[in-house]
C-alpha cells in the first residue's frame, strides 16, 4: 500500500515536472521566435537602405531626363 502511494507520489510529481519543463521550452521559444523577428526586421531595414542609398544616383540622372 505505501509503495503504491509512493509511486503515485512519484509519478504526480514527474508529471509535474515534465509539464514544467514544458512550458519552459514554449516560453524560450517564443523568446527566440521573437528576437528572430526583430532580428529579420532589422536586416530588411538595413538592406533596403542599402538598395535606396545605390539606387539614388540613379534617381537623380533619371528625374533629369
């Protein structure tokens, strides 16, 4: 009888633990999704003004013709 409840003792608090664990990791992912975008956002950012900063030359001979 004792060992029976200890092993439901045992398995609530692994069942427990396991869920923990598992929350833990969605929250770490949705950090890491996060910091991605942002990451993403920024390299757009970046290049587009990149693409802007050659294509002004360019601009300026086209608006003179």
């Amino acid at each position: 009888m004792r060992d029976a409840r200890e092993g439901r003792e045992l398995a609530f608090v692994h069942a427990q633990t396991v869920s923990e664990v598992a929350a833990i990791q969605v929250k770490a992912e949705r950090e890491v999704a996060a910091f991605r975008a942002k990451t993403e956002r920024a390299v757009a950012e970046v290049r587009a003004q990149g693409r802007e900063q050659r294509l002004q030359s360019v601009m300026v001979v086209y608006a003179s013709i």
